[in-house]
C-alpha cells in the first residue's frame, strides 16, 4: 500500500502526540509515551508488542473506551476528545465493531439474538433486526445455526457469531482483541481469512492486536509497541 500522505488520503483514525497516565504522584503509571499513528480507510492493522507495551491502551482508545491524558484522537478528522460521552457512544454504536479473545456471547440467548444485540440498541425494529442478523450469521458461514446458544457452539463457530455481531452494524473500523487468543491452530486461521475477507470485500478497516507473529501475517502492515511508543511500523517487512 503506498504512503497514504503522499497519495493525500485522508486518515480514518489518527493518534497525535498520545500519553495515557493512569493514577497520580509516586503511584502514577504512564501507558502511552506520546504515540503518533495514522490509519487509513481499508487498512488491515496487526498492532504487536510485549505486556505492558501500551497496545491494548491503544486500543481502548482508538475504541473509545478510554481517552487520552494528553494528545488528540481524530476519528474522520473530528477530534474525539471534544465529543460528550454520549456522543463517544453513539460513534461507537455507529461506527466501531469489537471482537474480543473471550467471544463476550450471552450464554443463555440464541446465536441469532447475539447478533441482534448491536441493532436493538439502534433501535432497529424485529423484521428488519432479524433480516439483518440472519445476513451477517451467512456472512460468517453459519447459516442453520441461529437458533443455538453458545454452550452448542464449538470454540471457532462462537467466535463467528461475535465477529457477525461485530459486523451486522456494518461498521467502519472493526477493533479486533486477540480474536484466535482461544481458538487451535485450524479455527484461527480460518477466522483470519475470514477478517482477511471483509477487509478485502467490504472494505472494513481492521485493526487486530495478536501476539501470533503467524496471524499478523494476514495483516498489510504491523505496528509494533514497546515501553509506550510505536517501535515498529512495517508494511510487508519493509518500514514505513
């Protein structure tokens, strides 16, 4: 992919100048040292790096879960730390898809309403709602099984159930957290090529922090975090 501020487009996210400080005084812990980083619209993003590293700080701010203690978050040029935080809600209701290692799936609620979750809180009525989750189960290659619950499901099918809850909403940017954390070798790199599919297809921006150098293969560029910077910013092995 060609240096996106030499072709002039326009990121999607962008980080400047980021530091996350969590407590205060002798107690005080800094995440995040002052991070730039540009991600553009269609890119597959592996964001690496050891514990403690600031990537999952990262993350939760890119996912607006958490905000900066200095610096600017930009989602489509709009600085997010101007927003409410009901505003921060609703651009991660409309805009944000997440996939977490743990499936986070109701256990007692049937695939089908998993997946229908994101569109209640839109306040999509039931015909449309349930048209919706049956498109997005197929997506991910489980049609038949929308009215098992989760306890029915193997390890790799619940995880396509949360990766088609994460997309029903048809979101720009899906935040994926350790998505083959729990999944066998086989199951993992089927999930892959399936993020792999929808990034190519669909054109949803993925950004995926794994510890598997294996499944960071399947992303364009991988940016790697240590001690609260960005360390690393690779496209295809060669630096960007």
């Amino acid at each position: 992919m060609a240096d996106s501020a030499k072709t002039g487009q326009k990121p999607l996210v962008e980080l400047q100048g980021v530091s996350k400080i969590y407590g205060s005084g002798t107690a005080a812990m800094q995440a995040l040292r002052g991070v730039d980083l540009r991600i553009d619209e269609g890119e597959f993003v592996a964001v690496m790096g050891p514990s403690g590293s600031g990537k999952s700080t990262c993350m939760n701010i890119l996912g607006c879960l958490d905000t900066p203690s200095e610096g600017r978050y930009l989602f489509r040029n709009v600085e997010v730390g101007s927003l409410t935080r009901n505003e921060r809600a609703l651009l991660r209701r409309h805009h944000l898809g997440f996939v977490f290692q743990g499936f986070n799936l109701l256990n007692r609620t049937s695939a089908l309403e998993n997946v229908e979750l994101p569109l209640i809180y839109r306040g999509i009525k039931g015909p449309e709602r349930h048209s919706r989750a049956s498109r997005a189960l197929a997506a991910v290659g489980l049609s038949g099984w929308e009215h098992h619950t989760p306890g029915e499901l193997s390890g790799g099918q619940q995880q396509r159930v949360a990766i088609a809850r994460a997309i029903v909403t048809e979101p720009d940017v899906l935040l994926a957290d350790e998505p083959t954390g729990n999944l066998d070798t086989a199951r993992s790199l089927e999930i892959m090529e399936l993020l792999t599919s929808f990034n190519r297809n669909q054109g949803i921006t993925i950004i995926m922090v794994t510890h598997e150098q294996d499944m960071a293969r399947f992303a364009r560029r991988v940016v790697h975090f240590r001690d609260g910077l960005v360390a690393e910013d690779q496209i295809n092995g060669e630096a960007r």
